[in-house]
C-alpha cells in the first residue's frame, strides 16, 4: 500500500487550508481536481489492462493444460487460478481497487474544499471586525 501512503502525504500538501495559503489553495484547486480526477481514471485504466493481461493469461494457461492433461474444465481453472502469476495479478487488481475508493473519497474531499474555503474566509471577516 506504498502508493496510498504516496498519496495520502501528497494530498495533505495539496489541500492544507490556513490563514496564509486560502488564496493560492482557492486558485490552484481546479488544477488540484483534475491532478486527483486524472490519477482515479488511470488507475481504472491499470485494473483495466491487468484485468486482460489476467484473462489473456489464463486463456493460454487453459490451452497448455488442456493439452497436456486430461482433467475437466473445473480442475483446470482451479489449478490456473492457484498460478503464481495469475494469483499475483489478482493481488495488484485488489490492491488497484482500494487505490480507487480512496481516490473518490479524495474527489468527494476536494468538492468540499470550496465550501471549507469559503467558510474560512468568512471566519477571518468575523475576526477582523
């Protein structure tokens, strides 16, 4: 989970709100949203091409025991998914999925960061008069 850790620090410094940064936070953030936006749909993509690099290698697996061994089609898709390769492309697609969910928290998070602006702004008005 290096790339959550990864992501979590990098998110802190993007959306930090205090009294000094409001204004360069409220001009960056569109910038910030597409940066989060860009890095969720990538992701999709890479469980995307893992899971046909999965499938496509399972396909091959199936015609070489299908050759070589006579068992049912069961047996040999357990014995596929018991694969070192197969199994370690299911633990990258498992691991990309929960990059996913964090990455739409991160979305819902930076959708509220204009009313968390807002309100902060509001806050130093009160405080000035």
């Amino acid at each position: 989970m290096e790339l959550l850790d990864k992501y979590s620090e990098e998110l802190k410094s993007d959306i930090t709100l205090d009294v000094t940064n409001v204004r360069d936070i409220q001009m960056k953030l569109p910038i910030i949203k597409h940066k989060w936006a860009s890095r969720l749909v990538n992701t999709k993509l890479d469980i995307f091409k893992r899971q046909k690099l999965c499938l496509k290698a399972k396909e091959e697996l199936h015609k070489k025991f299908k050759d070589k061994v006579e068992l049912s089609n069961y047996a040999i898709c357990n014995e596929i998914d018991k694969n070192e390769v197969i199994a370690k492309i299911h633990d990258e697609i498992e691991s990309l999925k929960y990059v996913v969910e964090y990455l739409e928290k991160v979305e819902k998070i930076l959708s509220s960061t204009t009313y968390d602006i807002k309100n902060l702004v509001e806050l130093l008005k009160l405080e000035q008069l």
